[in-house]
C-alpha cells in the first residue's frame, strides 16, 4: 500500500473546492503549505487568525473533500505561535518590564 502524501491530498481538497464553486474557500485554502498527515488526521498548522476561522467555518466543505477522495481522515487546525508573533510578545514583555525607556531599532 503506497503511503498517502499530505500536499496530494490537501491539493485535491483545493481542486475540489475549486471545482464546487467555494471561491472563498478555496482562495484560503490555495496559500496552505503546512499540511501534515499524522496517523487518521489530516493536519493544517497556522498562526494566522483569520485563517483558522476561515478552516473551521469551511470545516464541512473540507472534510467532503476529504471523503471524496476515498478517505476516511479528520480533519484538524492547530495554531501556532510564528517566530515573529514570539518576538513581539517577548518584546512586550520586556517594555512592561522596563517601561518607555525600553525602544527597540
């Protein structure tokens, strides 16, 4: 049995979604790149908010899409937190710490 490939089956998704006129949908789902698939799950990683919702609100269509495609994974979104969201929490941290005379360049 060959092993199933994350970026093929998150593509169909987006062909799919394409195919079925789900133009907002599919426009979010085009960007995706951080697609996994760990053992029954198909997995997207984001740090972007507006993403997420837009995933969860489409959670129906995608996983139609999923069941299309002779699969029978869930469909799961898990946030991350991106390097740069990081840094400004940590910088945040430190101008709390140190007040206005903290000034980052």
């Amino acid at each position: 049995m060959t092993k199933l490939s994350a970026n093929n089956v998150w593509g169909k998704v987006v062909l799919y979604l394409k195919e079925h006129k789900k133009v907002a949908l599919h426009v979010a789902c085009g960007d995706i790149t951080n697609a996994q698939i760990e053992g029954d799950r198909l997995v997207i990683r984001s740090s972007d908010d507006f993403l997420i919702d837009v995933l969860e609100n489409g959670r129906r269509e995608i996983e139609t899409a999923i069941r299309w495609q002779g699969l029978d994974l869930k469909f799961e979104v898990v946030k991350f937190e991106s390097v740069e969201q990081k840094l400004n929490k940590d910088i945040k941290k430190l101008q709390n710490f140190f007040g206005s005379r903290l000034t980052i360049d």
